[in-house]
C-alpha cells in the first residue's frame, strides 16, 4: 500500500514544528533512566522548535537534515554533517541525530532514515560515518550495530545538572557500489 511506505525528504523550515515534537519524544522515552528526570521534563517543544528555525536560517548547506513521512505525517528526523573534532572539520561525516516518533519504534523509520544518510553520504564521496551514542542506551547501540556501526574506542562524557553522562563513538566505513 503506497500511503504506508516511508518517504524520506529534506526537511524544511515548515517541519521544525513537528520536528521539535519528535526529537523531545525521543530524549523523554529514549533517555529515562539515562539523563536527570528533571531535564527531560524541562525541555520544551516551542523553544527547540525556534531552535530549528534559526539553524535554517544560520545554516551554510553542508548539514542536512532529513524527515521521514509516512501517510503524509512526519514521523521521524535524521542529520548529519561534517565532523568536527573539536573545533575543526576533518574529511569524514557525522550523523549528528536520529530520532524516530516513540510511536512508532519497530516500524523500519530510523532504518530507513539512516539508509538514507548513508547514501547521501557516500554518494557525496565520504569515507567513513561517525556517530556518538549513550554509553547506556543498549537500544540505540544495537540498532547502529546492525546497521554496520562499531564502537571506535573513543569515549567522552558530557555533563547535564550534574550528572556526567559517557557517550561512545561509532564508526562506519563507507563504499561506494559499483
């Protein structure tokens, strides 16, 4: 049935609404446990929404961001860039964030958002695609491990309300088909 496939678009300035929804969905049911109750109660949609809009309007064109529609309704998001290591861009790409309605978990969304970064990416001529990861999050380890993703080695914390919170870097080569 065409209206229950999944279509993978750019994102515009118009889905930054929905978009904020998604992605605060996905720190509340993905990260509970993980980082401090009250920052996850605290993050607000309409604020990150505007947060969106200003990244479309500061942007430069080398992130992309993607939205996966299914029956006309956004129900996911993907992005990514190029890697900075520190402060500095190096030749390999970053998959910045990928989040998928909570809804919907199961249903091939984040698969196909990242396909679809992979793709971009490797058609774009990168090497190899990097992401960082909640140490904790088995979930979203899994997921990335099955899609070809391994832990690099690199580890580094990042502090919120206290709590220090380790993420793990996970790489992927990337080739072009022939």
């Amino acid at each position: 049935m065409d209206d229950d496939r999944i279509r993978i678009r750019r994102m515009t300035p118009a889905d930054c609404d929905r978009v904020a929804e998604i992605r605060i969905g996905g720190w509340r049911s993905a990260y509970r446990g993980l980082i401090p109750r009250s920052y996850l109660d605290a993050l607000d949609v309409a604020q990150e929404a505007e947060r969106r809009r200003g990244y479309f309007s500061q942007g430069d064109g080398s992130v992309v961001d993607l939205v996966a529609e299914r029956a006309g309704e956004i129900v996911g998001w993907a992005c990514h860039g190029p890697y900075r290591d520190g402060e500095v861009r190096t030749e390999d790409v970053e998959l910045y964030a990928l989040y998928v309605d909570p809804g919907r978990y199961g249903a091939g969304i984040g698969h196909a958002l990242l396909q679809e970064s992979v793709r971009r990416c490797t058609a774009a001529g990168h090497a190899r695609m990097l992401l960082w990861v909640l140490k904790d999050n088995a979930r979203a380890r899994r997921f990335y491990e099955r899609a070809g993703f391994g832990a690099d080695g690199a580890e580094e914390p990042f502090e919120v309300e206290g709590v220090e919170v380790p993420e793990v870097r996970y790489a992927r080569e990337l080739t072009r088909q022939r």
